[in-house]
C-alpha cells in the first residue's frame, strides 16, 4: 500500500534554491522591462546572501554536532554538497543573464562601462567626483597587517588591490579597500553624450583611481579585484535572566557583526598568489566555503540601478486603488461598523491603515489602541501616528517584536522611540516570536466599550505594502474582537493560554485544528461527498501537515497548493498526490497573502492567516487565523484564488518532474496579478457608477 511506504518528502533547501531559480527566470523573461530584469538579478542576489547567512549557517553549525545530538533528516554534509551544486549552476546562469542584460542596454543607448572604457573628459569627471564624495570614506588596510578574517564586516565588498612599480623599485604589496556602498550609491551617472548615457559603478571609480591613493607611497601599478566575506547571521540569545531582553538583543546584534564566516568569494580572475596571500592571512583552507565568481558582487544593490528617463524600461506605475466601502473623507470605523472590509495589497492603498490610525488617536472616543509590529518601514507613518495617538492621550500598547531577523536594530530603534512618547513596548522572549498582525481599538460608546479589529497577513509596513501582495480584516465582529482582546492578554500576561472561540492561534492549537479540518474532508470523500481544499502559503514544509495532504489526496480530496516559496510535498505521484496540484507565482509583487479553503460538505470555510505551514509557525510562534464569516467577503477571496489558479504567464507547476516548468496552456495569456488589480478597479468604478 502506498500509505504504508515512505512517503516522499523533499530537502527544504534545495527547494528553497529552486525557488530563487524562478526570481532568476525574471531576470531573465524578455517579457519583462529590461530594467526591472536587473531588479531581479538583484532580489535573487539578497536572497541568495540570506540564505547562506541563515541556512547554509545552520547546516554549518550541524556538521559541528554529532550526528546523535540532532535530530533531523537531513545529512548536512551532503546538503551541503548538492547547494553547492545548484549555487554553482545558477551563477554561471546568472552572470549570462547579467551580460544578456547589459547588452540590450546597450541597444537602448546605455552604457555600463569600466575603468578601462572611461574616456578622458569622463576621466576628469570622475576625478573630481572621487576626491570630493569617494576618498573620505576609503580607509585601506594593508594585508600584511590584517589580523584575521574578523576584520572583514558582513555584507561588505572589498578591493584586494596589487600595489607595484614598474622598474620593481618597491617590494609588491596587497591593500583591501572597503568599498563604501552604504554612504554612497554603488552607481555614478556620466555626462551624457549625444543620446548615449553612461553609468559606471563605484567599484570601477575606486579602482581607476588607485593611483590618488597609493602613488605617495611610491607605487605607480595597481589592479584590483573584488572579495567579499558572509557570515553567520543566527544569532545566540543569552539567558541572563539580569538582563532585559532588550539589553540581551542588543549584545547579540554585536556577536553577529562577527559571526563565523560560511563563504568566502572572490573575482575568479583574482592572480593565484594574491588569493594564497588573503585565504592564508585570513586563515581560510580548502575545507572552508570558498567560491570564485565573477568580478562584481552584492548584485542587491542592482535593486536601486538608477533610470536614465527610460520610462518604458520599467513596470508602468501601478496606482493603488480605493476601496470601494471607504469612501474618501469619510470614518473609517463608521465604515467597518457598516460592514467587514478585505484589503487587498498593493493593489489598494496602504494609505487606509495610515488614515485609520489618524482617525484613531484624534477620536475623544477611543480610549485604547493596541498593535503588532514586527517589520516596519524606515520612515514609519505607523509608528508616528501610534505616537500621535500617545500625544493625545489614548493608552498605546505595541508588541514590538525583537527577534524579526535582519530588522532586529530597527526594532530596538522604534521601541525607544516609542517608549520616549509614553507608549507601552512590550518584548518577546528568546526562541519564541509573536508574527501575527493584528490591531485592536477599544471605543466607549453609551458607556459600553465596542472593539475594532484589524487582522492580516503582511506587516504594517508601507514599504514592503508597494510589493508585497497580502490582504487585510478590518472588523467589528466582536466575537472575532473578543478573541483578538485575549491574544493581546496572551501576549501581556506572559503566554498564559486562553480559550479562543473564533480564531485560530499558534502555537496552541493551529496544527491541529488544520487537521481536523482535512480528517472531515476525507470522511466527506470516503463517503462520496464533495471534499476539497484550496490553500495558498509562502511555505508549506511542516512533515505533519505533508504527510496529512498526501493521506487526503489517497482519500480521494482535491487539493490546489499555490507555493510561493518551499513546498517539500511532490504532488501529482500515483498513488501518493495524484488528486493534488500545485503552483508557484512568481510575478512583480511578492505573493506573501496566507488563504486557506476548505470545502466542508458545501458549507465553505475561509481562512486569512499569517502563519505558513511550517514548524516554527505552528510552534515556535504567536500565529493567528481568522474565519472569513461576510459571504462578499468570502466571493472576493474565492475570485482571487480562481485567478491565480488560472494564470499561465507565471505560474510555475510544482511536481515531480524539472523544476520551475512554466504552466501553459491554449487559452490567452492571463497573468494574475494584472487581472487582481483589474478586477479590483471594475469592482472600484462599478461602485462609483451606482452612487450616481
């Protein structure tokens, strides 16, 4: 019997590299501007740093164990092996791109040119740029006196530069010059010339000005070539109870600066005793992650790659739409008394969430409000009007989290900001992470407090809300509301459970009831009745829920995935996933939006979520689901889903086969997320039309 074998299971990471193999198909699709493909060679470069930082990290940390103190499946040494296998494959593929790419800006009268291309009145521009913005920020170390490899900071390019003199007077010598991309931008824009414009990156800059640096030493001939470092950026949380979590997160964010390193990667045109010199003065062997490339790196900061008036280079401007239940300069809460309003971003404007925090900390009437934060923006409009409010006298409450990898500092930052304006601040402990997204507004009308709630599975964050489509729950079901009044006690009362009747909360109960629900779908399906779920994740990893899916696919369940990100589940197997099917969208924006489905003998259930299916959202973390009760809110859902499971632009078939296979059919192109955002505006001037 096929439940009676093992059933497969897929390696996260590798999948998870697989994944940034569709960023890297969108740099290289010819349907997309040519800009926005450089913009993705820059996405797949950040998530590819991640990932080793993270991932990659983690398997380090494991080879270090033996294997009978951890428990896992997974051979690290042979994971590692087989990344390293794909990591090689999708370079070679990404500097092609990368060529590809420049070439056709060429045809477009853009030049990315080097040091050895600059033209002598380009030449004196530089110069002149060089000496008044570059040079202040170069302080170069000489290799010979370089310590060890913790000199070297994450995230960082270097120059390791040749120094010599042509009649061999000096002695040859090595310097690293720290390439300053965080003051400045890694690009210059060149004087045009006729209709030709030129761009030259910071690296170059530094490099055809060598001799400003180092001929006062005597030296007249220099080359160059990139290194960069990357480390491990888990961090360690003390357990001194003395401390304050804040004062424990802050010294972790200082042992990360020097983490152990798990890859070292250089220019692979980098002459042989000149790396010798740096991998031996750095302390770096064969055994270590060591990897040539090509001769730029940190492609991420290609995600600002500046347009020279090209507009038809780049996505045309997608104006976020209103919402067809908020009328413009009217109450927002008068609205969501009204009805329960789904927002859908960035289809629809953030803006609403900023209005309705205005509207909030202005109101006599509102006497409390009380939030989530886990990323916020770097000018956050939500934090200043949760400050606002503060001012004017309502009692704020925010649950910062301290532990959202990589805005950690962020974090600390807004939280003294926060407590600086009279806002209670309220920190996670070690291991454990609050992700879910929820406001809470407490109202005293007739003497009787009434709750508003906001409930959603992207953060309240107005930047990633341009890219990351994600929908959002602004209620006044106060069943829902009570239930969000006892997350926020759960949170403030040390983690003590509460009884939830409406929602669904991790780490409590949210693998479970998942797998209530689809144990009913296939009694349904055992007994011949319809029996289906539609589930919509970043991830979906957890071996539990796997495991569950494939046991309803054999029952007979029909079960639509559409994965982003990792999915370790094969669907489409005989016998295993044959009543499965699963996609990924990988498009403009970042699908990020948690929807669940479940077809319930007829009477459907819809789920908005902030928790994928993994074990650290099912254990290690506040997580919350909530029931979708509102039947148009529920047909909004339904014809979002519909949509992106009939695209076939950019879906990519997930199952046993290659990976990353487009799915195509023979009806017209129907690309998902333009025809959202077009449903979105009918719907929009449809509303428009009948006010009139």
């Amino acid at each position: 019997m096929a439940s009676k074998e093992k059933l497969p299971i897929l390696n996260r990471d590798l999948n998870w590299l697989h994944f940034n193999g569709r960023v890297l198909q969108e740099a290289a699709d010819p349907r997309n501007p040519l800009l926005e493909r450089l913009k993705f060679l820059g996405i797949f470069s950040n998530n590819r740093d991640e990932f080793f930082r993270v991932r990659v990290a983690t398997l380090n940390r494991l080879l270090k164990v033996e294997r009978s103190r951890y428990d896992t499946p997974v051979n690290p040494r042979k994971a590692l092996k087989e990344i390293g296998q794909v990591v090689q494959a999708q370079e070679k593929e990404f500097q092609q791109i990368y060529e590809s790419i420049v070439g056709e800006l060429a045809s477009h009268n853009i030049f990315i040119i080097n040091e050895h291309q600059i033209t002598s009145t380009q030449g004196t521009f530089i110069r002149k740029y060089f000496q008044e913005k570059i040079r202040v920020c170069l302080f170069p170390i000489m290799i010979s006196s370089l310590r060890d490899i913790s000199s070297l900071r994450d995230k960082s390019i270097y120059l390791a530069v040749v120094l010599g003199r042509k009649d061999k007077a000096l002695k040859e010598d090595h310097a690293l010059i720290e390439v300053p991309t965080k003051t400045l931008s890694r690009f210059l824009i060149l004087p045009p010339e006729g209709s030709k414009r030129f761009i030259i990156l910071l690296d170059d800059i530094i490099r055809y000005c060598l001799s400003d640096i180092f001929s006062v030493f005597g030296y007249d001939t220099f080359s160059a070539y990139t290194v960069k470092v990357t480390r491990d950026a888990e961090i360690d949380i003390d357990t001194d109870v003395s401390k304050s979590f804040l004062e424990v997160m802050t010294e972790s964010l200082k042992q990360r600066k020097r983490g152990i390193p798990v890859r070292f990667v250089y220019d692979q045109s980098i002459p042989q005793d000149l790396l010798r010199i740096i991998t031996k003065r750095l302390e770096i062997t064969k055994d270590d992650p060591i990897r040539g490339g090509g001769r730029y790196h940190n492609f991420k900061d290609f995600m600002g790659f500046p347009n020279l008036d090209h507009r038809e280079l780049e996505y045309e401007p997608l104006i976020p739409l209103g919402h067809k239940d908020l009328p413009q300069n009217r109450s927002i809460l008068s609205s969501i008394r009204k009805k329960d309003i789904l927002l859908h971003y960035p289809y629809q404007s953030f803006q609403y969430i900023i209005d309705l925090l205005r509207e909030v900390s202005i109101d006599p009437r509102v006497r409390s409000i009380k939030m989530t934060i886990y990323r916020a923006a770097r000018n956050s409009s939500v934090i200043n009007a949760l400050i606002n409010a503060a001012r004017n006298g309502k009692y704020v409450t925010v649950f910062m989290e301290l532990q959202a990898r990589f805005d950690e500092e962020a974090n600390i930052y807004w939280s003294e900001r926060l407590r600086e304006e009279g806002v209670k601040v309220i920190h996670s402990i070690p291991g454990f992470k609050v992700h879910c997204k929820l406001i809470l507004i407490r109202r005293k009308e007739n003497n009787s407090n009434v709750y508003f709630s906001f409930l959603g599975t992207g953060n309240f964050n107005e930047d990633t809300a341009r890219v990351y489509a994600d929908v959002s729950l602004l209620t006044t079901n106060q069943k829902i509301c009570a239930d969000v009044v006892n997350a926020f006690h759960l949170m403030e009362e040390n983690y003590r459970p509460f009884k939830f009747k409406t929602l669904v909360v991790a780490p409590f109960n949210m693998r479970n009831f998942y797998i209530k629900l689809l144990n009913r779908e296939i009694k349904n399906a055992l007994g011949g009745k319809e029996a289906w779920a539609i589930i919509k994740l970043n991830s979906l990893v957890d071996s539990i829920m796997v495991k569950k899916l494939y046991k309803a696919s054999q029952a007979g369940v029909k079960i639509k995935l559409i994965i982003r990100g990792i999915c370790t589940l094969v669907p489409g197997l005989p016998g295993i996933s044959e009543n499965i099917e699963a996609i990924s969208i990988v498009d403009r924006f970042l699908e990020h939006a948690r929807v669940i489905v479940f077809c319930n003998g007829g009477n459907h259930q819809y789920f908005i979520t902030s928790a994928d299916w993994m074990v650290r959202n099912f254990d290690n973390r506040i997580e919350v689901a909530t029931p979708i009760f509102d039947p148009g809110i529920r047909e909004q859902l339904r014809t979002m889903l519909q949509i992106q499971l009939s695209d076939n632009v950019k879906a990519r078939i997930i199952g046993p086969g290659e990976p990353n296979i487009y799915k195509k059919n023979d009806s017209p192109p129907y690309r998902s997320q333009v025809e959202i955002y077009n449903h979105l505006k009918k719907e929009l001037e449809s509303a428009s039309e009948s006010t009139f």
